[in-house]
C-alpha cells in the first residue's frame, strides 16, 4: 500500500474472481461517489458466494454485547447485517474487495500490522470515520469471493486467529472493563475445549489462545502476534479448506 502511486488503492483478496470490467465499474462508481459526497474515502462492493447467492459484506461495530449476543446466529450472520443494505453509507466494509481514496489513507494510515487477519477492516473503517471520512456501500458493482470465513472448516489454529483479532480489536476500541470481560470469557472458552480437545494440535492451539490472552492482559500485543505466528508455524495451513462448516 506505501508503494502504491494512484488516486485510488484496491484491497483484493486473493480468492476473488471479477468479471472482465470491474476495475472501470468500481473507479467509476468511486469517482461519482465522491462528486456526490466529498467525504467519501472507503468503498465497498457487493460480494457473491460461488454459487452466485449474494454474501454479506457490511456490518455495525462490534462491541462487547452484540459479539456476546451474536454468538447464537450462524457464523455467517454473527459480524455483519442481518438484512443486506442497499447503497449508502455503512459503518464497515468488509476487506476482502476495498476501493480506498489516497487521501483518506494518507490520513488515517494503513491497515494496523497489530492484526495478523480479521478485524482489521473494520478497524480501519473505525478509524477513517474517526477522522471525518465516510465509508460506502455500492452493491450495483459485484465480484465472487470463493472462500469466506463462514463457509470453511475451522479447525482451532483459526479459531485462535479470530480470537487474537477480536482481542486486538477491542484492545483498540472497548473500554479497559469490556477488554477484561472479553478475556473472561475467552478463558473460559479455553477451558472447556482445551479439556475436550482429543489430538495435539488443538490442545497445542488452546494453549497458545491462553498466553495470547495473557498477553493482551499485560497489553504486550507485539508478544500476542509473536505466538499467534509461532502456532501457525507449527500447525498445518488453516485456510485451505473450502467446506462448509456444519
């Protein structure tokens, strides 16, 4: 992203397919999008699963009770809005397709290294609108995203990862109370899949998950990140798999 040049910077998961003309649909669309509202700095599109049904891709912030309330619904519903908006302007995009304005990254800054994945779209949303930028919605302008989280196997090194991410972001943004609640019940977590656990890696992953949060207890999230990666090392590739999670 620092080595970029345009007026434009596009965020693209590698497991996107777009059909030939997107880029010009969505410099276009960006372009009116500013002549209709100078504040606009974060675009994002409408996502599809393979199968062409439409995915979600907007959402509220987070914050300690609806993450806590959000736990019943389906892993496809628990970060983004129930019902899909149509266009206009959303709290958060979702980072896997981002058509971001350069001068809204020169103000806000990149993506924060303090995430290894997840969250840091949404933190990067939360900041731009902190500084006065707005992030929109356009869901005239689709691609496919192949592989979304809801619809893959998660064995628990990814489980972790979304639980380091979800640490580090209310580390940023929840207030200190929140923040040692959400370790509570983390640990608690911990507890009872680590007792269940029947082979070593997830015994071993439970186990990273407690220092993790050890470590965001002593707000040391340079150390988090270090054992996050050093599970990931040791354990076979957690984002390989394209099958939907029961």
């Amino acid at each position: 992203m620092r080595l970029s040049r345009g007026e434009w910077i596009l965020l693209l998961n590698p497991d996107m397919t777009a059909l030939p003309g997107f880029l010009e649909a969505a410099c276009a669309a960006g372009e009116r999008l500013v002549a209709e509202d100078p504040r606009a700095g974060i675009l994002g599109f409408g996502l599809l699963d393979s199968d062409g049904q439409a995915q979600s891709s907007t959402g509220p912030f987070p914050t300690l009770w609806s993450t806590l309330a959000r736990l019943g619904l389906s892993r496809a519903r628990r970060k983004y809005h129930l019902s899909q908006p149509g266009r206009g302007m959303v709290p958060w995009a979702s980072g896997c397709c981002l058509l971001i304005r350069r001068d809204c990254l020169k103000d806000i800054g990149v993506l924060d290294p303090d995430f290894f994945l997840y969250y840091e779209d949404v933190d990067l949303c939360r900041r731009a609108w902190a500084k006065g930028w707005a992030v929109w919605h356009e869901p005239a302008v689709t691609l496919t995203h192949h592989c979304p989280l809801h619809l893959r196997e998660v064995p628990a090194p990814l489980r972790v990862v979304t639980r380091h991410a979800l640490l580090v972001y209310g580390h940023k943004h929840w207030p200190a109370w929140h923040n040692r609640m959400l370790r509570m019940v983390i640990r608690a977590e911990i507890f009872w899949r680590h007792r269940w656990a029947t082979d070593l890696r997830s015994q071993a992953s439970w186990k990273a998950l407690d220092s993790i949060v050890s470590a965001m207890a002593r707000a040391d999230l340079a150390k988090a990140r270090a054992i996050l990666e050093a599970l990931l090392e040791l354990s076979t590739n957690p984002y390989s798999k394209n099958v939907r999670a029961a």
